[in-house]
C-alpha cells in the first residue's frame, strides 16, 4: 500500500469518527427530549394502604365487542405498598390478593362504601 492510499484511509477514519460523534450527540439530545416528555405526562401517583383504585384489565370477554367492554375494573383496595410501584390489591374481603405495578392502577373518588 502506497503513502497516498494510508493517507486517504486516515483520513476516511478520522471523517468516520467526528460522523459518529455527531450521531452520538444527536442521539443524547433526542434521548433528552423523550424523557422531557415522559416526564410531563408520568402520574406518579402515590396510593397508600386503605385508599380506593380502579384496575386497569385489558381482558376480552367473548360474546360482546372489545369496543364495548371496558377494561378498567371495579374500585379494588390499597392493602400495601411493597415498595416504590409495587402494591397489593384486593377487590374484596373474601377475594385473593394481587400484587400490580402501580401504571395499572387509577385513583377511585366514589363513595367509600
């Protein structure tokens, strides 16, 4: 390989490299703004023991439209967070406790009967 040809390749690479650090900085700005976004629109709501949640079930039931069932299920009850997003739930006193991601779960303001 001749002088010229290991100029060009060095010169080929160094091109590669300030490309490739343009990408990477793109990509942080556009990972920056995703998470601008996320983070306005995160509930982050906090349930504690007690209170009354409505829980999100996107199972179909057969015979009806899926357009016609809903998937948000009646108000279950705050037993315990185990910890940050995880909490236990329970529809009633007879029922079989669920752990869930608090993301599935949506504050209930009905009467608390």
């Amino acid at each position: 390989m001749g002088k010229r040809c290991r100029l060009c390749a060095r010169s080929l690479q160094a091109r590669l490299e300030d490309v490739h650090q343009f990408a990477r900085g793109l990509i942080y700005i556009g990972t920056e703004k995703m998470k601008i976004r996320y983070d306005a629109r995160a509930t982050g709501h906090t349930f504690n023991e007690g209170d009354k949640v409505w829980f999100w079930n996107p199972y179909q039931r057969k015979g009806l439209s899926p357009k016609l069932q809903t998937s948000w299920e009646r108000p279950y009850k705050v037993l315990k967070r185990l910890n940050y997003v995880v909490v236990r739930i329970r529809k009633s006193t007879n029922a079989k406790p669920r752990v869930v991601h608090y993301d599935r779960l949506a504050s209930y303001y009905g009467n608390n009967t």
